[in-house]
C-alpha cells in the first residue's frame, strides 16, 4: 500500500498531536511511525523471530526473498545481532552491505565500485565493533594496531581523526553507531575511560599513505578479519536492492547489478567469506533464471507472515516502547476491545509494514475523534475501513 502520509484525509490529526497520545499513553516514543526499518534506531530492541532465520544462520551462502515491507532488514539485522553474542572474536563478522546507488549514479556497477563499497561498509562495522569492544584493540601488538589504523584510513567515508574526535569527547561510542549506522547496537558497552583509553590507542598509530585499488584494499579486509582478529568466518549481509528507483521499476536490473558480485560467491565461500542477500520478491525468477548453480533451493527462502506473527510485530513495539508497562493496545483500550493485535494482522495484507500503517491509522483515528482517552471499537473500525479502501484501490492501479 501507499505511505498512510500521501493518504491522510483533511482532518486528520498531525504528528504532533499524535505525539501528544502517545506521551498521555506512556509511550516513550512513536513505535508505528517508521516505516523504513534501516531508519529505525529502536529495531533492534523489538525483533521479531522467525523461523526463516534458522535458514540463513550458519557458514553457507544463503538468500531471502520477500516484498518491500516484508522484514528483510529485520531479518538482516538479527542475524547481525546473532554474530555479537558474547564478548569474543569466536563468532562470525557481519558486514552489512547497502550498495550506494546514490553514490554510483547507476545500478551496474564495476567489480572494483563493490569491492571499494565493500570495503567501506566492512570498515564502519570494524570501526563500530572495536569502539564497543575496544579490548580487542587494546591487545594487539603495535604492528598489528597499524594494520587496523591502515584499513580504517584507507577505507572509511571520513577522516577517522574526525570519528575518534566524537568518540573522545561523547566517551560512549553510541555517538559513532549513530553517525555511521543507526541499526548497530551492542550490549555492555564499556565504560567512558575504555572508550576514551582505545581512541587515543588507536589515534597514536593512525595515519598512512593514499589508499590502495579496491581488490587490494578488501584482501587486507578480509585477512584482518580471519587473520589477525580471528573471526572464524564473514558474512556479507546484502540489503537495500529495492532501494533505488531503476531497481524497483526493472527487477532484472538487479541482477545486472549483483553479476559481480555473484561470480566471487564460491571463491570466497572457500575462504569463509559467505555472501547473504535479503533481496526483493521480484528479483527472485530473473535470478534463478540467471544464476541457477547459485540460486539452488537448498540455499532459498520465502518470508511468509502469519497473523500470529504480525500480531507480535505490535505487541514487541508497544512492550519495547512503554519500557515494559504493557505489551498490548488491548491495555489502552475500552473492555469491550480484545485482542486488537490479532483483529488488525488479520485484515492487512501480511507485512509487517502494512501492520504499522494500520495501527498508526487506529491511533489517528481515535486522536481525531476525541484528542485522548482510551481507544474505542469505532476507531478500529474506522482504521479498518479506510485500509480496505486503500488497497482496493492500490490493488486496482490508482496508486503506483
């Protein structure tokens, strides 16, 4: 369906006011707002399982296919999440991998615009990870430090003199997770005089010369990362193919622009480099049809969501966002009104996005109609109508 904002009729009540329910409600923020689940700073603490996960998870190279909206990102990030466990380099390295088709300008890119992008993204993560964990850092030889400055350098979007600046001064590396990736959250972060003690480690041995060619520059990735920190393994999380505008107007296009990146699939499987794509629906025949040793069904998943499931979509966000207070709409609502989570996930089409906009529509709904107060039957109904409405008429071309 369309964004609920391009279908708010006159009258409808803005986000302040909406704001203002939420707040009387005990909610510490809006959990229904963003649609986007890369933009979410909270998605993190409000993840779904599912049983897809246990397909992708492991040393292999795998792929899931699901519609906008449909939970890829989610999924991208549990299993990103699954590699932090612990407090040890003896769990596989995620490098979320976004191709910037903005920064490119097209959606066929080269062999060395990915690997240059690769490597980008795998040096934010290794940023990232080592402010959290700075340990791993601190224990290195002075050899073995230069080698982390050296890639760090080489391949991060800004000076990292600026990023250790910011880190110094916040002593908390959450300032970094939130200039370079919002969706990046570790548990038992260290504490201020860590963080402060690993920037000046770190800027004491930084520096270095101009960059090498990208294929150099993601060797030396890869072999800091099974070589000198001892991951036992990479995993490569590719998201975002429905990103760009010529992507999701001509799924083919995809595959012109995953070709190289699929040729090296094997080659870095043997090298315990496994690539793990969270690709669009549409995109799933052209490449089957493309690439059938690659695409075999022992290493293909289809997200499916159940009412059950996008139910506990708005049960987890309603927990995560009252700190606990309750986990249900069923708690801010009139006795009459059971089991609102369910009634909703039963009458949108099964996505997680779709749920969202549904259940911001009920609060919209009930704002317009009384300002405050406890939700009532008429506001689910309302909600329900105008969704139904909707996607009668996205469903018959009046919205593309």
């Amino acid at each position: 369906m369309a964004s609920p904002d391009s279908t708010i009729p006159q009258g409808m009540p803005d986000a302040p006011e909406v704001t203002k329910w939420l707040r009387w409600a005990g909610f510490r923020f809006d959990p229904f707002a963003l649609l986007d689940a890369a933009a979410d700073p909270h998605l993190s603490e409000y993840l779904v399982g599912h049983h897809i996960f246990a397909r992708v998870w492991g040393d292999g190279v795998s792929w899931v296919f699901a519609p906008a909206g449909g939970g890829k990102t989610a999924l991208r990030i549990s299993v990103m999440q699954a590699c932090w466990v612990g407090q040890e380099t003896n769990r596989p390295f995620p490098i979320p991998y976004v191709p910037p088709f903005l920064a490119w300008g097209h959606t066929h890119p080269s062999e060395e615009e990915h690997l240059a992008a690769l490597s980008r993204a795998g040096a934010i993560a290794l940023l990232l990870v080592m402010a959290y964990r700075p340990y791993w850092f601190l224990r290195l030889d002075e050899p073995g430090r230069r080698h982390i400055a050296e890639t760090l350098h080489w391949n991060l979007p800004g000076p990292l003199s600026a990023y250790l600046g910011r880190c110094r001064a916040a002593a908390n590396p959450q300032i970094l997770s939130e200039v370079l990736d919002p969706a990046f959250v570790l548990r038992n972060p260290p504490a201020p005089d860590e963080v402060i003690r690993w920037c000046d480690a770190l800027e004491a041995v930084a520096g270095g010369g101009p960059p090498p060619p990208p294929g150099e520059r993601w060797v030396r990735l890869k072999d800091l990362l099974r070589g000198l920190l001892g991951f036992p393994s990479v995993y490569v999380l590719l998201d975002g193919l429905d990103g760009a505008p010529e992507t999701i107007a001509d799924p083919s296009a995809i595959a012109g622009c995953l070709k190289p990146l699929l040729q090296w699939a094997g080659e870095w499987a043997e090298e315990r480099v496994f690539l793990k794509g969270f690709l669009p629906m549409e995109a799933q025949s052209p490449l089957e049809e493309r690439f059938p040793d690659i695409f075999t069904p022992a290493c293909v998943s289809v997200i499916h969501w159940t009412p059950e499931l996008l139910a506990e979509v708005i049960r987890r966000r309603v927990y995560v966002a009252t700190e606990g207070a309750f986990g249900s709409l069923d708690a801010l609502a009139s006795p009459a009104l059971r089991d609102i989570e369910t009634l909703l996930a039963k009458t949108v089409y099964p996505l997680p996005r779709e749920i969202l906009v549904i259940t911001r529509r009920v609060v919209e709904e009930h704002v317009r109609r009384e300002g405050d107060g406890l939700l009532a039957a008429m506001d689910i109904q309302a909600a329900i109508h105008w969704y139904q409405t909707m996607s009668i008429y996205y469903f018959q071309g009046g919205l593309k």
